[in-house]
C-alpha cells in the first residue's frame, strides 16, 4: 500500500478492508477457539487486559496480506477467553514517529476511566552510512476501548531516555503495571552494549511523564541476543520475568536454536526494582510459541496468551492465504517447586461434549479406536508399562492422520524424550518439523493432555510441568486419531469433542 502521512486515512482504509474481507473467510476455515486474525497476518498479541468488563486482545497487524509489514493493531474482545469478537482495528502506523510500524505493547485503565495503548513507534532513519534503520520510541494512544487517538505528547521516552550503551534500534515492547502505591513501573526491552538484551524499567506517577529507573534484568549474552516482549508478574509467592530472545543457542533439550521464549523466576523488591534470579526455564518445548503476553483474571488467575508461531518457522503459509497467525489457547499460570506450571483455562472445559472414557486399555502394535477422532478435541492420555520389568520401547499417538498426511507425539521412555514431529502434515517447506523434550516420567508413565484445533496442536504434559505447541497445515477434514507401543503399554483416555 502506499502510504501517505498527511492522509489520515490509513485507520479507515483498514477497517473498510477488514469488514469486506472477513466475509471470504468461513468459520471453519478458522480454528474453533484460538484467535486469528481478522483478515491478513497476526504476530504477537498486544493490550491484553480487561476494560470495561470484558476482555480485550489486540494484536500485531497487518490486514491486507497475509505477511509480516508496516504494523496495524487489529483488536478483538471477549467474555470468557474462547470465544471472541473482532472490533475494527484500533492503531495504523499513521505518525512520524510510528510511519514504519506500531509495534507490539501494552494496555492500561486509568481511574478516569480512560484506556491507553503504551506501544513501540518504528520510523526508518537514513544513518550516516545511508543504510535505513529503525529507530524505537515508547508511545501512547488514548481511548474508549473502541477508538484511539495518539496522544499529542508523543513519543513519551526515547533515545534520550536510554541509559548509556542502550540502542535506539532495539528499544520495544512496553510492559506496564500499576505498584501498589499506585504508580506505574513500565518494562521495556533493549539491546545493551554487549549486544545482547536488557530489560529496563521506567517509573510513572500518571502513565503519561515517564522517568527512567534501572535496569530489571540483564542478559550478558546467557540466553540469546535482544530480549523482546518483556512480561514481569508476582505468582505464588516469587516474580516471574517473562522474555522472548532472539537468536538462542540450543541448551541440551532446554533451549532451541532461534527465537525462544523463556522465564526468569526469582525474588523481587518493589522499592529497589532489585530482581533475584533463581531459576530460567523454558516456556514452550515445541515449535510455535513466542511473544506471550498475561492477565490478571478478577477472580485472581494469571493467564498468559502466546503468538502459536514462531519467526523462524513462518515461511508455511502462502500469502495468498485469507488469515496467518494465531494466538495459543489461553493458559492458567502457577509457580510450583520453583517451575512454571501451564494448563489450558478453565473456560475450554464449556466446549466440552461427547466424552469417550477408556480405562486399561492394552497397545501393542497399531490402535484405532472407536469413538475417537477428530480435529478439534480434548484428550487425555495416561502411558504406562504394561510390564514394569520389560518396558516399551516407544509410545506414538498419530492425529490429523488419514493414510498419507499425520502429525505425531512420540515417546520414547528410555531416553525420557517426548517428540512432536508434524513432517508428514502437509507441509511443503524446509522449515522446523519436529522438537524433542526430556520429560520427568517415572518408568515409563506419562500424562499427556493433547488440544486439537484444526490448525494446531497443544500438548500439555504431565498437569501443565511442559507445553509442547505447534501449528499445523493438513486439510481440517482430516480427522483421524491412531495409537502405536513399541512394546506393551497400557492407557486411559478421557476424550472430548470440542464445539
Ligand atoms: C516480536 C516482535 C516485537 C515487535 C513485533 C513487531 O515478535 O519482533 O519485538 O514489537 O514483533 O511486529
């Protein structure tokens, strides 16, 4: 599109697009619950918050193709985190200082009852060696939860406000919460002059005029290189940092090669901004997750909502494709023995009908069972030896499966790896098919609860410890569910249809 500045037109023209657009779209064309763009591409979700007694999600944008470009903020909203209602898109790189992209951010209340999106402005600058850069400003707009105007003020920190070595190439991603002395602390991440990330902190007494504080966390080249999308929150007693690095050297099964997204979990004073780490851990053990996002629900759950791709495995999608991108069912958090604990939000359990129960069940060999299949389901699986002293060798359930396409989760007791490997799911690019964790079994036992729906897969291992998550390509009509032991295992099953 050409963009023209002094034309105010740009939110206009996007929102005219997306309401015609979206008709080319049939619901089954979509996932049943996980987000989607409303017409184009989406990458990391913004603005996640609640205002107004409902929820609200926004999101990177770009509606006129189905590929990453200048930025949008597409905006849907929601009573229960599963179903959910596209509103017009809510910011369009309009500004001087956001011409290149509103990239990713926040949202925050205020008393007045006015809501402000805090993002990252992106305006390519010509450097003195004549290549184009961007340069990265924190901004503001303010609104009702429906219309936004950028507030006059704009940008409210930038390079100047950066401490010393801190680049103004890499400076995004606002985080804002509210102390409990009523101030507001904003995170920001930031490429520090050993090249790799820093998350820095900013102080606010009305979320407008905002001070530089410290540093949060500092990477030194341990996880990556420049830290994105910083989210910072106390759970069960301790603080969890939550950031996603680009560029990761893979750590035994902990960390994988390219963009991850990891959490910091450790103590935190509030008056001294002094953060403890104790622990880092993996968020996601599969192939699509990156750049979450978390709630705090009213009735005191900490929810978390990640983008379900990952950079370096964008390239499956056509872009003649009507939507790309999709968000992650929305996840219940909790710190337990020192680890991040996930499990699928409650709210999914409503979709719930047709339950086929299976107790006992011995496999050995191939399996299809009566009763189970389909593409957008809810199924908990419990593996165990049928022989404690003869173990099986390895445990595969298949999905999306007919006789040439299927995506699989394989375990392999002996080595303690759980693999999701999605080669034979229709894919036709060289991209990342399969990802392997080590899980904590005890002999040969393993709980898996697997959510299918139509364009991917989340597997939720053993209440929540890991999540293994990972987009697929094949055909929705393709609906078939099978089982394979190497070996004699047993297994229960609880499955639901999803609708
Ligand atoms: C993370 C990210 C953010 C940036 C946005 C741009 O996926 O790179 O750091 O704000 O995407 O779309």
């Amino acid at each position: 599109m050409d963009k023209n500045l002094s034309d105010k037109n740009l939110l206009n023209e996007a929102r005219k697009y997306e309401s015609i657009h979206e008709k080319d779209i049939q619901s089954g064309m979509r996932p049943l619950f996980h987000l989607t763009p409303r017409v184009g591409w989406m990458n990391d979700p913004n603005g996640f918050c609640i205002y107004k007694g409902r929820y609200h999600m926004f999101y990177q944008y770009h509606p006129f193709v189905s590929q990453w470009d200048d930025m949008y903020w597409g905006h849907a909203v929601s009573d229960d985190l599963i179903h959910w209602t596209y509103m017009p898109a809510a910011m369009a790189p309009d500004e001087e200082y956001d011409k290149d992209g509103c990239f990713s951010g926040c949202s925050v209340a205020l008393d007045d009852g006015r809501h402000l999106l805090i993002y990252t402005g992106v305006r390519n600058e010509e450097q003195e060696d004549g290549q184009l850069r961007y340069i990265q400003t924190q901004n503001i707009a303010v609104g009702d939860g429906e219309n936004y105007v950028k507030y006059e003020g704009n940008p409210v920190i930038t390079e100047k406000d950066l401490p010393a070595g801190g680049s103004r190439h890499d400076f995004r991603d606002p985080k804002v919460w509210r102390r409990s002395d009523g101030t507001y602390i904003m995170a920001v991440g930031n490429r520090s002059a050993d090249d790799s990330g820093q998350i820095l902190l900013y102080k606010s007494e009305d979320c407008f005029n905002w001070e530089y504080w410290r540093v949060l966390a500092a990477n030194n080249n341990r996880y990556g290189k420049m830290w994105e999308c910083p989210d910072f929150f106390e759970l069960d007693g301790k603080w969890v940092l939550i950031v996603s690095p680009q560029d990761m050297l893979p750590e035994g099964f902990e960390y994988h090669n390219g963009d991850g997204t990891l959490c910091l979990i450790g103590s935190y004073d509030e008056t001294t901004g002094e953060f403890r780490e104790e622990r880092d851990q993996a968020i996601d053990y599969g192939i699509d997750f990156y750049a979450p996002q978390t709630i705090l629900t009213e009735d005191g759950r900490r929810v978390m909502i990640g983008w379900m791709q990952n950079w370096d495995a964008c390239a499956i999608r056509k872009s003649k494709a009507p939507w790309a991108g999709q968000m992650s069912v929305p996840r219940e958090l909790a710190v337990q023995d020192g680890r991040l604990y996930q499990t699928p939000i409650r709210e999914l359990e409503t979709l719930r009908h047709d339950p086929v129960i299976i107790k006992d069940m011995r496999i050995s060999g191939e399996k299809w069972i009566d009763g189970i299949e389909g593409r957008t389901v809810d199924m908990t699986l419990v593996i165990r030896p049928a022989d404690l002293q003869n173990i099986y060798h390895k445990f595969t359930v298949r999905f999306a499966r007919n006789d040439r396409f299927w995506t699989s989760l394989s375990f392999r007791p002996h080595e303690r790896t759980l693999k999701v490997d999605r080669k034979f799911s229709g894919s036709r690019r060289a991209i990342v098919h399969q990802r392997r964790c080590l899980v904590n079994d005890t002999v040969g036992c393993l709980k898996l609860r697997i959510i299918l729906d139509r364009f991917s897969v989340e597997a939720f291992i053993n209440d929540g410890e890991q999540v293994m998550s990972s987009a697929l390509y094949t055909d929705p009509e393709i609906t078939g569910i099978s089982f394979f032991a190497d070996g004699d295992a047993v297994i229960d099953i609880e499955k639901y249809s999803l609708y």
